[in-house]
C-alpha cells in the first residue's frame, strides 16, 4: 500500500510506502513532517476501524456527496438495475460491468470510511480552510495504491476530504441465468472472469460490494492492521492531560452550570486523545511477550531502570535500578520521561500474536491477505530522539531495528544524525534488510514541501542529503575561524 499526499497543508507532494518496515523521515522544521504523518494516521485509523463492516452498516445516514445525490437504497437499487439491464440485453454472456462496480465502491467509501477521516482530521486543524496548501492553487488530494484498488480522494474548496472516484484493477463481469420458461433465476458475478457469486437480482450491489470492500480493507490489513502515534512531547502532554484530567471531568460533568459563556472546554485532536486514552487505560500485566522482551531491553540497555503501570491510579512510575524509588515521570530525567511512553506501549498497548478466535473469525471473513499469528501494527513516532544523548539515541536506533521482527511496522521522524548513521551502519552490517526501509527527505520549496528523492536506499546505504551539508558548513566555519585566530597572532607579533 502507498499512500501519496499533494498540496494538503505545508505539503507539495510526498508518497509513503508502507510495505516497508521502516520509514524514517527527515527534514528542517515546518516542512510538513508531522503533518504529513498526522493525515496518514487519521487516513489509516479510518479504515482499520471500519474492517468489520458489514454491508448493512455501509447504507450511510446522510445523502452522498458526489456525482449524483441519492439515497443509499436508491444507489444500491440503481446498480442492481443497470447490472441487469446490461446482462439482460447479451443474455447467458459476460458483460463488462466494471465502471457501475467503481460507482457503487465509490459512493461507499464516500459515505462511510473517508467521512470518518474528514471528521477526524477536522480535529486535527484549527480552520477547515487551512488545510489547504496557500504556496499554489493546485487542488489538494490523496490517492491510495493498492494491489485491488486505487482509490482518489480530493479536498473539496470548504476544506471536506471526498471521494473523486475508484479505480478497480480487477475487471467484474455479470451474466443473467433464467429457467426453462425464461424467468429470472439469479445474476452471476464474475471477477477477473472467476465466478465470485451467483444471487437473485436485489442483492446483487449488496454482495458486490460485500466482496470488493472485503478485498481493499483487507489488502490495506495485509500493510498494517493496527495503527498507533506517539507524538513529540509525549511527557509534556501525559503529565498535562494526568494532571487536567480530574478538572476536566468535574468540568464536563457540571457544564451545564456555567454561567461564564466564555469558558468552554479545550477539545483534543484525535492523535492527542487517542495516545492519552491508551497510556491512561493501560491493563496491568503484558500483552506481548516478544515486544515485552524488546521492552526490557530498552529499560536495561537505555534507561537503567524499569517502567512500571499502577492500574488504581492509572499512572506510569519509573523504578531506577539499584534503588527501592518508585517516581512518576515528572520527577525524572527528561530522557526517561520521554521513552518511558515507548516502553509502555509495547509492554501494554501493542501485541504481535493474534489470539485463535481472531484468526479462525478472520479466516471466515473470505480476506484475500493470507491470515497470519501475527498482527501487522503501525507505531508512529515523532522526534523518539528528543532529549537522548547521542549514545543513547544510536542505541534506541538499535533497538527500533527489532520491531519489524515482531510484526511492528515504524513510520518516524527525526532530526538525529546519530540514529540516521546508526541506520546505515545497520543496513551495511545487514542486521537490517535494506529492502524494508524507506528513507524521506522533505525538503520546501515555493509551493510546497516534497520529498526530494534523494536519500535512496541500497545495500550500500543511504546517501546523507539532510546533514551533511551542514556538518560541512560547520567544519569550513571552524577552520576559517582557525585561520583568522591564527593571522591575528602573526600580526600582534
């Protein structure tokens, strides 16, 4: 699955792989990094939440917002009528019914997964309006690839997310079948000329759908099934939101009291509410013990100590080792409080193994993606470097390196030079396969930020267009200040 993202934002043009494990992200400040990643979780999280839909769930409550306005009923009754008009007219032949399928997928996705991801990135923004790009007027867009699929999403001029249309790679044909006294029987859809199902006129939309949606979800499952963000100054905002909370909740409980109009509660972005949710409502015990394994790791090999999680008080404690203290994270290093979130969420949050049940209910669900023990995560970070000592940062780098091993797939930005020289000193030790990283290095320009396609990776490495430049630039300054130093002891002698 890519996922390409033009004139949103800051953004120019910027297309993600996630097939990768890895994916690291580079760039000045304000060059899109963190938007960019931010359309990425509320465009991914839309889908992952909507797996299990059923058809009946997909009749959507509001009007469609494309081409022609109807109803649900009225969508599903029209392509149910020109699929059997076209087959009717080459009776007991396939026909070619592939562009009524694009329509009808369309107004689906329209109306339930991109409406849930305009709604979450509206959190995300203070204005609708800015999320536009303001360095050109070319219209902002996304566009999915997919193996089934390509599925192209425009930004309407009042800042809403709507589906432009869905190309579906596979061709779907349909033929009428009718008895010996020429009555209908039923209709045969055919994918790719493979018979997929044989049903009676009325539900013909309702299993074609069914059956292309059940192969775009599950392709973007085969990519990443679970998706998480931790977002920089995740110390700062936990202790905020551990402290806020009790005020909050007093607050929300009696807003109705208010007689100031001018208080009103502070409203969260979904990528802020989501990771306070899931560090405040951790469960005691670990979910994972390969990621658990990791976890220590990162507490023996980096912080010297261990994280631990008082479920009565909902709160994360740091013991350090060689000492009987038990601290909250305010009362620690900057360093521990910020990769102390990191280890909670592979020790509570994330877990790799699929229980049985899942497994055997997936594979009922007839998802083209072969079902695995293990489950496919996503886990966003920003900025995992921030107060590291470069040591420590080299090491975290490290460390990163065993997730994929545990089906937990990294989307990161940074602006270390030392985890990226760790990177590339891994891939030429080969600890980690070069194929399964992608680097990105987003550079602005006058309309817009873009990835400048330089930063390739091969099994040589990855050539640095991000910080050698100003490491030369510093190097050149320092040896020209050498050379004055050194010509002014020659003229004060």
């Amino acid at each position: 699955m890519k996922i390409k993202i033009q004139n949103i934002g800051p953004i120019r043009e910027v297309e993600y792989d996630f097939t990768k494990d890895l994916q690291m992200v580079f760039g000045q400040n304000s060059v899109g990094k963190s938007y960019s990643a931010n359309v990425v979780y509320c465009l991914i999280k839309s889908f992952v939440s909507n797996r299990r839909l059923s058809f009946d769930q997909w009749v959507p409550v509001r009007e469609f917002r494309i081409e022609e306005e109807f109803s649900g009923d009225a969508l599903f009754q029209k392509f149910a009528q020109s699929v059997f008009k076209v087959s009717s007219e080459v009776q007991g032949q396939q026909v070619d019914i592939s562009r009524q399928t694009e329509i009808l997928v369309s107004y689906l996705l329209d109306a339930t997964t991109i409406t849930d991801f305009d709604n979450m990135f509206a959190t995300v923004v203070s204005n609708s309006t800015n999320i536009h790009n303001k360095l050109n007027n070319d219209q902002g867009k996304i566009r999915i690839e997919l193996e089934e699929a390509i599925i192209k999403i425009n930004l309407s001029e009042q800042g809403q997310f709507v589906v432009e249309g869905v190309e579906i790679r596979s061709q779907y044909q349909a033929s009428v079948a009718r008895d010996g006294r020429g009555k209908l029987r039923d209709i045969s859809v055919y994918r790719d000329q493979d018979h997929v199902f044989s049903v009676d006129k009325d539900r013909t939309a309702a299993w074609t759908a069914q059956s292309i949606m059940q192969r775009i979800i599950g392709q973007i499952h085969s990519c990443v099934e679970e998706i998480h963000f931790l977002p920089a100054s995740r110390s700062g905002l936990y202790s905020a939101m551990n402290s806020l909370s009790p005020m909050l909740a007093e607050l929300s409980r009696n807003k109705h009291l208010l007689t100031n109009n001018k208080i009103e509660l502070p409203s969260l972005s979904e990528i802020t509410s989501s990771y306070y949710l899931a560090i405040s409502t951790l469960k005691a015990g670990t979910r994972d013990d390969s990621l658990d394994a990791v976890a220590k790791d990162i507490e023996s090999k980096l912080l010297h100590g261990s994280v631990d999680y008082n479920p009565k008080e909902h709160k994360l404690y740091f013991s350090p080792e060689k000492t009987d203290l038990q601290l909250e994270l305010t009362e620690t290093s900057s360093m521990v409080s910020e990769i102390s979130p990191i280890v909670a969420y592979l020790r509570h949050v994330l877990t790799s193994n699929r229980s049985s049940l899942e497994t055997d209910s997936l594979a009922k669900g007839d998802y083209p993606a072969p079902v695995s023990k293990h489950k496919i995560n996503l886990l966003i970070i920003e900025e995992p470097e921030a107060h590291l000592h470069p040591e420590a940062q080299m090491k975290l780098m490290e460390l990163f390196a065993n997730l994929p091993k545990y089906s937990v797939k990294l989307m990161i930005s940074s602006h270390s030079n030392y985890m990226f020289n760790k990177l590339v000193n891994l891939i030429l030790e080969k600890k980690i396969d070069h194929e399964s990283v992608r680097t990105y290095h987003l550079e602005m320009t006058n309309e817009g930020s873009a990835d400048t396609g330089q930063m390739k990776v091969d099994a040589d490495g990855i050539v640095d267009h991000n910080f050698a430049d100003v490491s030369a630039r510093l190097y050149e300054e320092r040896m020209d200040l050498y050379d004055k130093l050194a010509e002014d002891a020659i003229d004060k002698d």
